[in-house]
C-alpha cells in the first residue's frame, strides 16, 4: 500500500511562502560542513522550488558553472543553505527569501 503526499508549496513566482523552521536554520549554518544537515532538511521538508528560478538564483553568485547548475537536486540543496545561513546571520532580513 502506498500513500500520496500532497507536494508542499515552497514558493509563488519568486518569492518563499513560508519561513524556514529555526532548527533547520540552527542546524544548516554555521562554521563546517553542513552539506549533510542540509540535504536531510531538504528531505525533511520536500523543499523545492522552480527549477529555471533556482538556476539564476544560484548563477547570480557566481560559485557554481553551468555544468554543476544542471542538477535540480543540487541546487534545492544550495538554495537551502544560502537561506539558512542568511536567516542565521540577518534574521530580520530574511524570514521569506525572494529569488531575485
């Protein structure tokens, strides 16, 4: 027996719909590797978002090439730590994150 989720909606044209849960702030920012922290928040989650939008945000930062910004599953993952880590550092800034 399977069950259906119904898929959560993490954004509307450019901007979040919700706020990230402050242990998930708590656990993907911070000094160190977070990437597993991140991935499992991701999961936790079922953060995702659109996939052209994602790509811009993240090219706008110049760290990844076109290469590595083919991998939707990577970029959720990006996205995620780079809203974390800006909630950890501006949280008056950045309780919903536009992708401009």
């Amino acid at each position: 027996m399977t069950t259906k989720t119904t898929p959560i909606i993490w954004f509307k044209d450019r901007e979040s719909t919700r706020q990230l849960p402050p242990e998930c702030i708590a656990d993907c920012s911070g000094s160190g590797d977070r990437y597993d922290n991140v991935k499992r928040w991701v999961e936790r989650l079922n953060f995702d978002g659109p996939v052209d939008q994602f790509k811009e945000y993240l090219d706008g930062h110049g760290c990844w090439d076109d290469e590595q910004l083919k991998d939707h599953y990577e970029n959720r993952i990006r996205v995620l730590w780079i809203w974390a880590c800006n909630c950890y550092e501006f949280p008056e800034q950045y309780d919903y994150l536009l992708l401009d």
